[in-house]
C-alpha cells in the first residue's frame, strides 16, 4: 500500500537519523498501514507535550484540512485551545487566523510571511508549527509559524494581543559571527577591510542602517543603508532591529536581515558597532564572539580622526568626548571576550586573525550548501524530532519510496529572523531491499 497520509502519535522510542533505513521503514509501514480509524483518536490533540501529528491535504473530510469553496487549501492546527488556521491561496502570501474557544480573534502575524504555493503540510513542533510548502524552491519549502516561543511570547505582552511569527527554516548552522567595537577613529574599518580583501569568500559584513549624511564616497546599501530617522524608528518598533543606539548624536542598527544574509550567503557575518549595541547584542539570542579595540593613548586617536578628514570640528570634539566613556566600558563591562590593542597596525591585524583562528590559514573551496528538494506529492509523519516526509512518485515505471528524514532536534535562532539547524537526510527506498 503507497501512503498517502499518515498521522502518528509520538512512540516513547525516539527515531534517530541514525535509525537503520531498514528498519525505519518497516516501522513505518506497520504504522502506515494501520486502519484509518486510527485517525480519530488523535483528533483532538492539545499542545504541550508535541504531540505527533500531520495535516495533509491528500486526506479529505480529516478535520485538520480546511479546503474552502475558492479551492484555498488551509490547513488547521489545534494548540490547546485555539486554532491556527494557516494557508489560503487569495493573497500573495500564506497567512494564518487563529480562533480562541471557537471564535476569530485579532491576530498580529510578525516577520516575513512566506509566498503562497500549491498546498502545505503544517506539523506540530513543541512552541511552533512547521510548514513544509509544496511545489517550492529548496531555499523556499522549509516554514515555521511560531506560536508559543520566547518572542512571541515578549511581543504578546508588549503588543497585548494575539501574536504569531513568521520565520523561514534554513538547513544547517550559519557561522559565528564576531562584533567589533571601539571608538571613532581607532581603526576598526580599516581592519575590517583587511580581513575581507585577504578573505574574500570567508567573511560578509553586515551593513548597518543609520540617519546620517553620506560621507563622499560612501554608496547607499554598500558602506550603510542610509535612512530618515521617522522611517527608522518605526521599523524598530516593528522589530526589524537586532540593536540601535544613538551613536555620535544620530541613529544607528543592525537590522536582522543584514545579519541573515550574510549568513545566508554561508560567510561569517562581522558587525562593526558600537558599544552601546554590542552590549544589545550580548543580551540577544544571537551567539557571538565580542572584540573591542583599543588606541594606544588619546592623542593618538585624535590625531586619526583629524588626519581621516571625514568629520568637523564639532564632530570630531563630540566623538572624541564619546571615546573616554567607550573605553571605559569596554574594557571594564565585562560584554567583550577580547580586546586588542591598535597601536601599529599590521600587529594588531596579525592578533585579530589570531583570534579568529586564521594565522596560517590556507582558504579551501566551500562545499556546496545542503538543498532539501521536497516533491510536489508526499505525505508528513512525525516521530518525536524527526519528521518524515514519504516521497511519492507517480507516473514513473517502479514505484519509489524515497524519504527525507528531516531533524528539528536542534533549531536555533528563530523569528524575527531566519530558524537555522535544520539537517535531513534522504533515504533512497530502493536500496533497502523488499520489507
Ligand atoms: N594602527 C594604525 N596606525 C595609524 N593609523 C591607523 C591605524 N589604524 C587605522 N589607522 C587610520 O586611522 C583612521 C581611522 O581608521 P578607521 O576609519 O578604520 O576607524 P574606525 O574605527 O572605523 O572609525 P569609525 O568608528 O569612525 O568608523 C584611518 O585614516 C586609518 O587609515
Ligand atoms: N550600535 C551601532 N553602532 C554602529 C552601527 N554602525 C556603526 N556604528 C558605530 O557608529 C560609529 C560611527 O560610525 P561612522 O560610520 O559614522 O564613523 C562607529 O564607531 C560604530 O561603532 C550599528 O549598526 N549599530
């Protein structure tokens, strides 16, 4: 019998990746061939204990798939009392509803919504619900709806309403980023740049939002995404910012979108900050490694900012009173791991790679990045942090029954931006043997 849909609760004994295909298979063809009956014990689930179960489309009448007149497909997920409805093809994006005891309530959707597509499948994880996209780009398929984690939860109370999250699934880890701080003019752009000319495919930077004016040769989306401070506020109050700090007398932030794009691109993410925001940082989820740098006396760091030539008079007095009380906090506070001290720059470059593991350091071709390519059919399964997603194939001469393993034991990060972590592996039926 092919399986088209299946629903399973969560057996003590744990599936592992490392659960011979063999006998993974064997398991789940006892379970998949289970009278259908089976399904209304499950129906009504509460959340908690992330219970296993699937919604599918290929299942009609089953309770947890809503398929509306338009031919929307929508599917339902019961979390104790309230039910997530997510889906509908009548807009550009997939959205979710919710109703608390069985009425609709106002629902706030934070974080980029994913772009429609031909039907879904929606799985219950501990505090939020996977969504696997059918008929999507492997970069596309993977979706998580949050629900109960620790930012929904903070922005429920700030917001004081029913609040949900959007986030798009990544296969993998992204690298360590590191944060460099230090006052203006000690060189902290100059040392940046070294790293990126003489490890080009290595590290990406993460380009800032601020309200200043350019500098001459400063190019928008490049040095800085330049910004009007209205328009920046209201994108921190829509929580588009890992940090901000008023720096120097304007706005400055790292948007989490600069930081998950680079890590998207697979290089390690640099953040140049200042201390204000690296201390935003270390109070974030965001794991990474802190370094401040030091000039060697005052002098010397007003003699670059005025041999720089990029500020006023004014200014360079206004970010020379800022640099006492910088350096006072960095290397006091506690927030850096390291600090190094510029004083002839070649040394102190020398000590950064150092510290980021990079003296005698021969740079090696990336492997391509792990792509999970989900077939427009296949049914969901769910034994405790694994998700099994049963490929079916039709039209072909021998029936495949490839599965992907997907693994949710180890997701990090999350709303508001990209849920990384994500491993699978694809289990090729036909080399199994007959069961
Ligand atoms: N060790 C050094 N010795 C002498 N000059 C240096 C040294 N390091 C950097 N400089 C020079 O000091 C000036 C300031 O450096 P840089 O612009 O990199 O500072 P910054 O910390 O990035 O400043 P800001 O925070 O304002 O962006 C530059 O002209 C740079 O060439
Ligand atoms: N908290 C943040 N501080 C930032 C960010 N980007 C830059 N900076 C700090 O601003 C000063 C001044 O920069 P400049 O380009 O005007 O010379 C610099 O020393 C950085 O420390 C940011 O995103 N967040």
């Amino acid at each position: 019998m092919k399986v088209h849909s299946l629903i399973l609760v969560a057996p003590s004994s744990a599936a592992s990746l490392s659960l011979h295909p063999k006998l993974l298979f064997r398991k789940l063809k006892t379970l998949s061939t289970r009278d259908d009956t089976r399904l209304d014990s499950v129906k009504d689930f509460s959340m908690g204990e992330a219970p296993a179960f699937i919604l599918q489309g290929l299942q009609k009448g089953f309770d947890n798939v809503l398929e509306s007149k338009g031919g929307a497909f929508e599917t339902a997920t019961v979390v104790g009392d309230k039910k997530y409805v997510i889906g509908g093809t009548d807009g550009e994006t997939l959205s979710a509803r919710v109703k608390i005891l069985g009425e609709w309530v106002n629902l706030v959707e934070l974080g980029t919504k994913p772009i429609s597509c031909n039907g879904h499948s929606a799985v219950l994880l501990k505090d939020r619900i996977l969504i696997l996209k059918k008929n999507s780009k492997p970069d596309d398929c993977i979706w998580f709806l949050e629900v109960d984690t620790q930012f929904v939860k903070a922005q429920k109370k700030i917001l004081g309403t029913e609040v949900v999250a959007w986030s798009k699934g990544v296969i993998g880890n992204a690298e360590k980023p590191f944060v460099i701080s230090g006052p203006s003019g000690v060189g902290k752009g100059t040392l940046i740049s070294m790293l990126m000319t003489e490890f080009p495919s290595m590290f990406g930077f993460s380009v800032s939002h601020t309200t200043r004016a350019p500098r001459c040769m400063e190019k928008d989306g490049i040095h800085y995404h330049f910004t009007q401070k209205s328009v920046m506020e209201n994108e921190i109050k829509d929580g588009k910012f890992l940090e901000f700090a008023s720096v120097h007398g304007n706005l400055y932030g790292t948007s989490v979108e600069a930081v998950e794009q680079v890590s998207d691109s697979g290089k390690r993410c640099i953040l140049e900050i200042d201390v204000q925001g690296a201390r935003s940082v270390r109070a974030s989820s965001l794991e990474a490694m802190f370094i401040f740098i030091c000039p060697p006396t005052m002098e010397e760091l007003e003699k670059r900012l005025r041999d720089r030539g990029t500020e006023t008079e004014e200014q360079v007095q206004k970010r020379l009173r800022n640099a006492q009380n910088e350096i006072e906090q960095g290397t006091s506070s506690g927030i850096f791991d390291h600090i190094l001290h510029n004083d002839n720059l070649q040394e102190c470059y020398a000590n950064l790679k150092k510290l980021l593991g990079l003296d005698n350091c021969v740079t090696s071709p990336k492997s391509a990045p792990k792509e999970i390519n989900l077939p427009m059919d296949h049914s969901v399964s769910k034994i405790d942090d694994k998700i099994i997603i049963n490929c079916i194939s039709s039209g072909l001469e021998k029936e495949s029954n490839n599965m992907i393993l997907l693994d949710v034991s180890s997701l990090k990060g999350g709303a508001p931006g990209r849920t990384r972590g994500l491993d699978f592996k694809v289990i090729d039926g036909h080399r199994n043997g007959p069961m």
